[in-house]
C-alpha cells in the first residue's frame, strides 16, 4: 500500500464561505434540542460543524460515502476513516445569518504503525472568520487505519458516581444519526447504512458520531452552567459508540475555570474532554 508523502500534503489550503443560514439552523436546532435560532443570535458551540461544508458530487464520493481523498485531504485508499479528536479555542461566537469563513490547512500528515496496523494521522487546522475577526481556532485529528476489527470494549472506568457532578442520557436512535448526517451533509456510510457498517467496516450497529458525542458533551456542561463562556476544548475519541444503546455524557468542574467531560457506556469510557470557560 503506498502512503502519501508528507511533503506532498502538509501546507495544503483550502477555503470555504458560508452564510450561516437561519434555516439550517433551525434544523440543527431540531435535532440537538432548542428554540430556532433567529438572524443575530449567536450559534451555540460545536454547531459549527453543521455548516461549511464542501458539497462533494456524488460520483466524487468513495465507497464509504466521504468525498473522495487526493485532493485537500490525503490519499488513503482502502482504509477506513476515524475523527479521533481535536482542539478548539474560542475567541467570540460565530453569529447566525452573518457571512463567515473557514480556512482551513493540512497542519500534519503521519504515518505510524499500531497493534491494528498502518495508520495514517492527519491534522487539519481550521481558522473561522467572521466581520474581519478570527472567533474560532480549531485542529482537527483525523485517523485512517487499515481495514482491521475495530475496538469496541473500553478498558478505562468511568468517574465513581460521588465524582459526578452532572450527567445526561442519550439515546442515539437511527433517526438522530440521519438527521445528524443530513445536518452535517456526512455522507459516511458507518451512521445509517446498517448493511454497510456491519459487513464492511466490522462494527455491530450504526456508530454514533464523533462531532455529535462532543456536542452533547458541551452542552451538557452549558446547561449546568448557564452564562459560562467557554475558552478551549481539548477532546479525544477512545472506542465508538454503537447505536441504540444509550449512552450517559457527564463531567465535573476540576478547578478554577477547569472542567473534566466524557461519555460513557456501560460503565467505561468512550470518550474524553478538558473544557476551560469563564465563569
């Protein structure tokens, strides 16, 4: 199997404009829970990733439903794609029906070996503009790995339940991870194709996203911390979530402005996240 050459793909740019549209914030709106957002108000975090989005063709897309690699992003052929975490730093909230801008550039491209095989890391920075002010600096991970059984038990607990200072259940229903995939235009198969997911990739059910776990993890703590600011989000993906199990996004504050995040499922965690906010 030929690996891309790093030199070929780091440095590599691209930009994509967005109206942030009131309408398709409605419809994130519907889905995660929440009023319509109205021309003005400022879009609750994460929700970003619902917009920008480059509208592949379909005959541009691969056999897993993601927009063919080898043009911004790598190539990586016949393996299999995993978002497995990121950073973000906030500096002002991106504002609904405002035109914005995200520019994006491959900051990173690794080729390294691990118990399953070849893996191929990807870090991708995206720097989102609005009114003239950069309001978001975010990096992406991204993970191809070759076609192996994916990791499906957790080996790290969770927090004892006196360590939990708030928690929330999700039930993932193959109906929120389509209207999750429309929303974010998420042509992967692994989140509503049953037949494909299961025969293909390995895994026992539809796999809940990545972005949409992170989400729910974030706004857990903002509904128990109403008016918290928050400042940076570093998280990590450590095993899917197969739907329709529940699963339970919880946290605690560590210290000052610190809090702690994660999701878990039957008693071990999935993924993880440290949040610093302004109280």
């Amino acid at each position: 199997m030929n690996s891309p050459n790093p030199a070929n793909w780091t440095g590599r740019t691209e930009t994509v404009a967005e109206t942030l549209d009131p309408v398709l914030a409605a419809r994130v709106a519907a889905t995660l829970g929440g009023p319509p957002l109205q021309p003005g108000d400022p879009l609750p975090p994460l929700w970003h990733w619902t917009f920008f989005i480059v509208t592949a063709p379909l005959d541009g897309l691969g056999t897993d439903g993601h927009p063919a690699r080898g043009g911004f992003l790598p190539p990586a052929e016949d393996r299999n794609r995993m978002w497995a975490g990121g950073r973000i730093e906030w500096r002002a909230p991106l504002v609904v029906g405002v035109p914005a801008e995200r520019r994006s550039t491959v900051a990173s491209v690794q080729e390294k070996t691990g118990r399953t095989g070849s893996l191929l890391f990807v870090t991708v920075r995206h720097q989102y503009w609005q009114g003239g002010a950069l309001t978001i600096d975010e990096e992406q991970d991204i993970v191809y790995r070759q076609p192996s059984p994916p990791k499906l038990t957790g080996t790290d607990p969770v927090p004892a339940a006196h360590a939990v200072q708030w928690q929330e259940t999700v039930e993932p229903t193959p109906v929120l991870l389509f209207r999750y995939s429309a929303a974010t235009f998420n042509g992967h198969r692994i989140h509503y194709d049953l037949p494909y997911v299961t025969g293909a990739e390995g895994y026992p059910g539809l796999v809940v996203h990545g972005p949409l776990i992170a989400t729910r993890m974030v706004a857990a703590f903002g509904r128990a911390h109403p008016g918290a600011r928050l400042t940076h989000l570093a998280y990590r993906g450590l095993r899917p979530l197969i739907a329709p199990a529940p699963f339970q996004v919880a946290g605690r504050v560590t210290g000052p402005g610190q809090a702690e995040l994660w999701a878990g499922q039957d008693g071990t965690l999935a993924h993880r996240a440290e949040l610093k906010f302004q109280a």
